[in-house]
C-alpha cells in the first residue's frame, strides 16, 4: 500500500520512463483539429502584425534617441572647443552617451532579432503542421 505524507498525499513509485510515455499518451489526445491547424499561419500573422508595428514604433523612438545623443555629442564638442565645457564635464558627458548608445543599439539588435525570429516560426508553421507528440519526443529535454 503507498505511504501517505503529512498533508495526505500519496507517494507515487513510476519510473520516469513510465510518466513520460503517460505524458506522450496524454499529448497525443490532444493534438489539434485539422481547421484550427489551417488557421494557425493567419492567426500568428495577426498576431505578428500587431507585435511588428509595436516594434516599429519602438524602433523608430530609439532610432531617434540615438540621433538625439549623436546631436549632444556634436555639441559638445563644440561647447569644449570653445571653453563652454569643461574637459571633466566633457568626459562625463562622452561617457554617459556612449553608455545610452550602447543601451540603444542594443535594444534596436534585439527588436531585430525578434523580428527574424518571428517570421521563421510564421514561415515554419505554414510549411508544417503541430505534432505535439513528434515536437514533445524532437524537443524533449530527457532526450
């Protein structure tokens, strides 16, 4: 008989072999309908075109924050050029943009690299349609 822990649950004996062919089993019941497969490409391409133009507006905000910093840099140049800034200001300055840009090409890398992303999986899941089970046993991390 199993033993029973302290808040009344069970102990449970299956190899990890066994619980994973149960979860196979489990997934396989649920594969998806043929019509919800259909429909998959064109509700991820909503989907994305609602993601896309939020990442283009992002883009375009830090694409002119980066301009914005190029402009102070060019001015401060000047302002020290002329003595209107001192030498340690400057270089506080350089610094603290050169940290903003390095923030913002940063950011703008990593809105690109989700965009490439995305329109793999788009692509992906034109080409192919979803096999939990295949996907569970390809992707598992059991191997």
């Amino acid at each position: 008989m199993p033993a029973w822990d302290t808040k009344g649950c069970r102990d449970v004996l299956v190899s990890k072999e066994e619980l994973e062919q149960h979860f196979i089993r489990l997934l396989g019941m649920h594969q998806p309908t043929i019509a919800l497969l259909e429909r998959l490409p064109e509700i991820a391409k909503k989907q994305w075109s609602v993601r896309e133009a939020n990442m283009k507006q992002a883009s375009k905000q830090l694409k002119s924050r980066l301009e914005e910093i190029r402009r102070l840099n060019s001015a401060a140049i000047k302002a020290k050029l002329t003595g209107e800034l001192s030498a340690e200001d400057f270089d506080s300055l350089k610094t603290t943009n050169a940290a903003d840009a390095a923030e913002i090409e940063r950011q703008l890398s990593d809105l690109e690299s989700q965009k490439n992303m995305m329109q793999q999986l788009i692509e992906q899941s034109e080409r192919e349609l979803v096999d939990l089970v295949n996907a569970w046993k390809r992707d598992s991390i059991t191997g």
